[in-house]
C-alpha cells in the first residue's frame, strides 16, 4: 500500500463518531447540552460534565438515552485542576479512553472595567481559561498515546472582536485561541487536532441576561440580523470531531457579524 492510499485509510476510519468516547465540559445546559446531544446522536458515548446543575444534567443524559444513546453525568468543577483530573479518570475508568474533549465551560461576570473587581476576574478566567487547561492537560497524555484526539474549545466573537462590559470574558476567549493554535502545532505529528468555535450571538440563558436595548443594538448588527442557535454550533463542533486535516482553526459561527 503507498503512502498516499495508508493516508486515506486513516482517514475513512475517523469519518465517523460511532463509539467515541466524548467529554462535554458545563453540557448541563444551554450550547454544551446541545453538543452531547448531537454528538450522541451521532454514535459517540458521551459524558455530560456539570458543576451545579445535576437536574440539568440528569435531564440531557435522560434525552440522550431516550434516542437510544449513550451517556453519563458526571460532576466537577472544571476551575479546579484536581476536578478536572478526577473527571477525565472518571471517564476513562468508565469507558476505556477519551477521543474528543469539548472545552465549553463559561461563565460572565459583565461590567465595565472600572467596577470590575479581582473576583468577578477570577472567576471569568478560572472557569473559561484556566479550565481548559485543566481538563486539557488530564487528557492530553492519553490522547497522543492512542494517536488519536480531538479537542475543541468552545471561544467567542467577543475574544477576537471585544465587547463593551466584558475584559474579563474577552481576555478569556481570546486566549483559549491562542491556546488552540499554539497546542495544535504540538500534537498535529502524533493524530490529536485542536480547533477552536467562535460562536456569535447565540439564543441561551447567558444571552437572556443582555439588557433588552444591548440585545437589539447587537442583532442590528448582525448580518443575518438574527441570533444564532445552539444548533448551528453543535453542528461546527461535529464537524470537527469529525475532521482529519484540519487543526489550529477557529470556525465562526456568528452570522457574519465577525469576519
Ligand atoms: N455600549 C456603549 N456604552 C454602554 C454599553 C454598551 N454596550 N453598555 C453600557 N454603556 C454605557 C452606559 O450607558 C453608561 O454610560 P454613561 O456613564 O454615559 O451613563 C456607561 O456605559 C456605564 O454603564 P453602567 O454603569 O451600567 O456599567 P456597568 O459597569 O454596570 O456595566 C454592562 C453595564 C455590564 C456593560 C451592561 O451594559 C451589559 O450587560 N452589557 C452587555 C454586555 C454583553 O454584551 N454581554 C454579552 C453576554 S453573552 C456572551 O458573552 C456570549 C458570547 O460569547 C457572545
């Protein structure tokens, strides 16, 4: 077999999500519940990592089996290094390996920079930015041994765009590309590709909390002059689990309001 047809082999055997094994970190609600369900739906056993919400999670784990899926709840605090080991473990202890890891994780604590306090910072960069880095690093090492791997961080148009209230926020997204790009040239050699989803303005409960004349402002903005849905990103992020030659991307998801 030549070179070029092996490439090709490898290439058939990822097409599909059928039995891989994937981590969806804050997927008790809004755009996370929305990716363990699509990728659920299509063959992947999936963990539905929460912090606090075990109802919601118990609930996307309900839906999934309901399909005929398969999936786990499993709590820990992504922000926290020993959390994140414990959840990776934990899947790995229940299903053999880890093939996809979706970092998607976030909070805001929106104000201007004036009144912003350590903690409402903190908080923002612990549980957006640090975080990927705690589950990253527990799954990282498994990942290159089985020469197989797909992470994807789940970032934003207000890390490569900024928005007004949001340092915080933005400082955390823009760096999770940074991350992105500077981890793929790592692993790309040994099978793990890391990409990044830029969501636009997306109809979920973090968006709900945008005062109503902010919101309009924002959506006359907006190309398509509509928001996104937590569809439209589940589809990016299958896209990519599924994706062999493409690393170090961020994929747009916003209307076209960030081009
Ligand atoms: N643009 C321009 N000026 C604004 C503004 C905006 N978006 N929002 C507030 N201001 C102005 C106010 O009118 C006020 O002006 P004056 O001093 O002249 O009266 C000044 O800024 C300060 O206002 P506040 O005292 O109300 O400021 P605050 O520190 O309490 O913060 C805010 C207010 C948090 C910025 C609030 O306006 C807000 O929530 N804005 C929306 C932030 C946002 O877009 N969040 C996105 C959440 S969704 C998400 O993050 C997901 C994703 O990835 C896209």
């Amino acid at each position: 077999m030549t070179t070029v047809e092996k490439n090709l082999v490898q290439t058939e055997e990822v097409s599909g999500l059928e039995g891989k094994v994937v981590v969806v970190t804050g997927s008790s609600k809004g755009i996370g519940a929305t990716i363990a369900k699509e990728l659920a739906k299509q063959g992947a056993k999936v963990v539905v990592n929460y912090n606090s919400s075990a109802a919601g999670a118990e609930k996307v784990v309900g839906e999934i089996e309901e399909l005929g899926g398969t999936a786990v709840a499993v709590k820990a605090n992504v922000s926290n290094l020993e959390d994140a080991k414990s959840l990776i473990e934990q899947t790995i202890a229940h299903f053999g390996k880890v093939d996809v890891l979706v970092n998607n994780a976030g909070i805001t604590r929106d104000k201007t920079f004036k009144k912003m306090d350590e903690k409402a910072w903190n908080e923002v960069i612990n549980t957006n930015l640090n975080s990927v880095y705690h589950t990253t690093s527990a799954v990282i090492n498994p990942m290159l041994e089985q020469k197989f791997g797909r992470i994807i961080n789940i970032s934003s148009i207000v890390g490569q765009a900024g928005a007004f209230g949001q340092t915080n926020y933005a400082a955390s997204k823009a760096g999770i590309i940074g991350f992105t790009k500077s981890l793929a040239l790592e692993t790309a050699k040994n099978g793990v590709t890391v990409n990044a989803v830029c969501p636009g303005y997306i109809l979920t409960e973090m968006t709900a909390e945008i005062p109503e004349n902010v919101m309009e402002a924002i959506v006359s903005k907006i190309p398509m002059k509509r928001m996104g849905t937590t569809q439209e990103i589940a589809e990016a992020v299958i896209f990519l689990a599924k994706a062999d030659y493409i690393t170090g991307q961020c994929i747009n998801v916003n209307g076209g309001v960030y081009m």
